[in-house]
C-alpha cells in the first residue's frame, strides 16, 4: 500500500487518506470465494498492521465511517480479527476488536458481539459481563453466550437456563441439539432473503461458531442431555 496517513475531519474524527483498503477489500474476498484462505487472511492482517502503524498509541483516535475508504479500512480490521478468531488465537482476535472499538465506538461493524465470545474462551469474565451488557437483550447470540458463560464458570447450565432458552429462542436450541446443520441450497436460499427465517438464522449462528464447540467440549453436549 501507498503511505497512509490519518487526517482529521475538523470535528472529532479522522479519516484514511493513501493506501488502497478497498482494493485490498475487494482482493481478499475474492480469493476468499476462491478458496485460497491463507492468501486472503495474509492481505487482511497485512492491512491491519498498515493501519496500526499510523494510530497514535495512548490517545483517542475515532474513525469516520461515512468515509469510504476509511469504512474499507476498519472492515478489513473488523475481517482480520474474524480469521484470527475462527483458528482460535482468541488473545489476538480479542486485541484486534477491541482497537476496532477504540477506533469506532459506535460499534458500526458488532464487534462486541465476536468479542465477547473471545472473553468467554479466555475466561474474562468481568470483561466479559461488560461487553454483554452492550448486547440486545433478545439477541441470539447474548441467549447463547449468556449459557455458555454460565456453563464455562460452573461446568453446568444455569437450573432454568434450557427453558428460558427453550422458551425465548426455540429455533436456536433445536438447532443447538440437532445432529446436522448443512449449509445447502435451502438454507442457502433462506439466510439470503429479505426476511430469513428463525430456523436459518439458528443455523448461521451455528455455522459462525461451531469451532468453538470442537475446542471447547461440555456446552453442546449439556443442551442436547436435558
């Protein structure tokens, strides 16, 4: 990328002037749908450690987002943290989105919600019980950390936890308890709509976290034994 440095606005913000983000953007996800992961996670980080190098350290410093190619550069932050997150460097995929919210305190990317999922898998349990509150209280994946979290400090799920889950989320515990959850055509087609349904949205969350099931044994099994 070329020189890249951060101007501000006039205001409180500042913006992205040099190198190329959205190119890098457009690269990634290309290779991305080409399967060539390594590659496009390699031009993510590389575009982070771009942008990490020009942020002053110890001092306020937030990011316009209705500038384009500033939005490009904290997507590919935001995108970065999310490879680092799905191969389980959860103290890097942690670091990664909390600068993104130092940079963007308005959250415009949610990264608070993949961030609390870091605290869970770290044991941060104070900085866990902060960045939940942030979250909707009928969101699925606050139902669903909110067990997890319960079951990682205990080794068991909260007396009415599967019924409140049950209740609220239906979807997500027949989900949860299922034996498959194939990313085919149906699904497909259903996650993609206008107005996807519950069942699909279940099995997004699914999709988005099932590594953590494979690293961290006990939760799933716990939701499908009661």
């Amino acid at each position: 990328m070329n020189n890249i440095i951060l101007t501000p606005t006039g205001g409180e913000e500042y913006v992205i002037e040099g190198g190329d983000f959205g190119r890098a953007l457009v690269r990634s996800t290309a290779l991305e749908t080409a399967g060539k992961f390594e590659e496009a996670c390699r031009i993510r980080f590389e575009a982070f450690q771009q942008l990490m190098a020009v942020v002053p350290e110890n001092e306020e410093c937030n990011l316009s987002w209705e500038d384009g190619p500033t939005r490009d550069g904290l997507t590919l932050v935001k995108f970065s943290a999310i490879d680092h997150f799905l191969v389980g460097d959860m103290e890097m995929a942690a670091g990664m989105l909390e600068l993104l919210l130092d940079l963007d305190p308005e959250d415009h990317l949610d990264a608070t919600t993949t961030l609390a999922y870091c605290y869970v898998a770290l044991g941060e349990d104070e900085l866990f019980d902060e960045a939940v509150a942030d979250l909707p209280e009928q969101s699925a994946d606050r139902a669903l950390l909110m067990l997890w979290s319960a079951f990682r400090r205990t080794g068991s799920l909260p007396p009415d936890g599967l019924e409140w889950l049950g209740r609220d989320f239906p979807a997500l515990l027949a989900e949860f308890r299922a034996d498959n959850h194939p990313a085919d055509e149906l699904y497909l087609a259903d996650i993609e709509a206008a107005h996807p349904s519950q069942q699909a949205r279940a099995r997004e969350l699914w999709l988005r976290t099932e590594h953590l099931w494979r690293r961290f044994h006990g939760f799933v099994e716990a939701l499908k034994a009661r």
